[in-house]
C-alpha cells in the first residue's frame, strides 16, 4: 500500500485523511505547524461604524475572529469572498453576501476580488502572521487594505519523517517548518501542494529535495484523493 504524509491543513485533517484512505492510499499525520488563534477582538481594532467593500478570508484559522466580528458589525462588510468551499459557506452563514465562486488560494482569491472591485476599494484581510500575498496583489492593483493579524503559524517539533511515497502540503508555512527543520529521513518522491501559492514556496524553498512537484486542482479532499488515484509515481 503507497503511503502519503499529510503535513496539513491543521484543520480538518481527518478529511482529508479519508480522502486519502478511499483510493487505497495510507494517511500518516504528520503536522509541522499549529495554529495560535491570537483572540483579538474587533471592537478594539474597528469602531462599530466602520465599513469595508470587500472582507476576504484566505483561511479557516481566520473564522473565529470572523465569528466575532459577525456579532460586533454584522454590516462591516458589503461583500465576502473566500478561499475554498467551506469558508465561504461559513460566511453565507453568518450573514454576509459571498457573491464569488470559492477560490483555490490567495493568488486566485485576488484575481476574483479584482474581477469585481473598483479601484480604491476597501478590503478586510483577517490574516495569518506569515501570509503577504493577497494584501500586497490587492494593493498593488490599487485597492486600500486593512489586515489585522488573528492567528499565527508555529513549528512544531519533529521526529524522522517516515518512509512515504508522497507527501501533501497544505500552506507556504508548512513547506517553510519542512525545509527550517531539516527533517531527517529520506524525502518522498512526490511534492503535492494544495494550491499555487504553497507550490511555489515548495519549488521556490526546495526545488531539488522531490522527485516530482505538483498542486492540486482545488483545494479539496476529493482532489487530493483524484491527484492520488491517478499519480504514476
């Protein structure tokens, strides 16, 4: 039986660990980062008038700020706009319009907001300690960005890696705590990144460690399983 190693997302990892068990594979959970969600509270970063065009969501760590702030201003924003399914559904939950089909990662999220936004426009980014690249294409296209950060990333401690025939990174901090730690072992043939911004860091980082890098085609468990299904290595 071919085996993965399954550094991420931190959340949910069992889902995608059946993922990968149903197209026969083995999952072997092996985290390199968690999570510190920080608790700030928006009433002491927004006053409770404050407005926003856009809030973007590149991240499921960001929810339970986004919970809170949901209840504070449920008006903050008029529009959402997130990466992956699942967080966009969120958002429709807690009463915000998410007019935009879900994004594979921050890269695409930008894309779609620009599609949409004016230049000018305000965006709330509720953002992780280590992520740039949704605030700086957002700027750069001319558009105002506010992107308080509401968890941070931390290494954990490793052991050897085990032996595995792939390995699935799911964030660019998970590609950075690999190449930071050295890990020991023998490095799986196959690279598999979640969506374009982790591939690069993981080509950019550490191109000649795989023997093969590739991202998926969303960010899902059903395509980590079909990129498994149908891998030749």
């Amino acid at each position: 039986m071919k085996r993965i190693l399954l550094t991420g997302p931190v959340e949910r990892l069992e889902a995608w660990a059946e993922a990968v068990r149903s197209v026969g594979w083995e999952a072997i959970e092996f985290p390199l980062i968690g999570i510190e969600e920080l608790g700030l509270r928006p009433e002491a970063l927004f006053p409770a008038s404050a407005r926003f065009d856009w809030l973007c969501i590149t991240s499921r760590s960001a929810l339970p700020f986004v919970e809170r702030l949901a209840t504070y201003s449920p008006a903050i924003a008029a529009h959402a706009a997130c990466v992956g399914e699942h967080a966009t559904e969120h958002m429709r939950a807690l009463g915000f319009d998410a007019p935009l089909e879900p994004a594979r990662d921050a890269l695409d999220l930008a894309r779609l907001v620009l599609s949409r936004a004016s230049a000018g426009s305000s965006v709330l980014w509720p953002r992780g300690d280590r992520a740039i690249d949704l605030g700086s294409a957002l700027r750069d296209a001319g558009l105002v960005v506010a992107e308080p950060v509401v968890y941070a990333s931390r290494a954990l401690a490793m052991a050897a890696a085990p032996r595995a025939d792939a390995i699935f990174f799911a964030s660019p901090s998970a590609c950075s705590a690999w190449v930071a730690a050295g890990v020991p072992g023998d490095a799986p043939p196959l690279a598999i990144a979640i969506g374009e911004t982790t591939f690069e860091a993981l080509v950019r980082h550490e191109p000649a460690a795989f023997g093969r890098v590739t991202r998926l085609a969303q960010p899902t468990p059903a395509a980590l399983a079909f990129a498994l299904a149908h891998s030749r290595d």
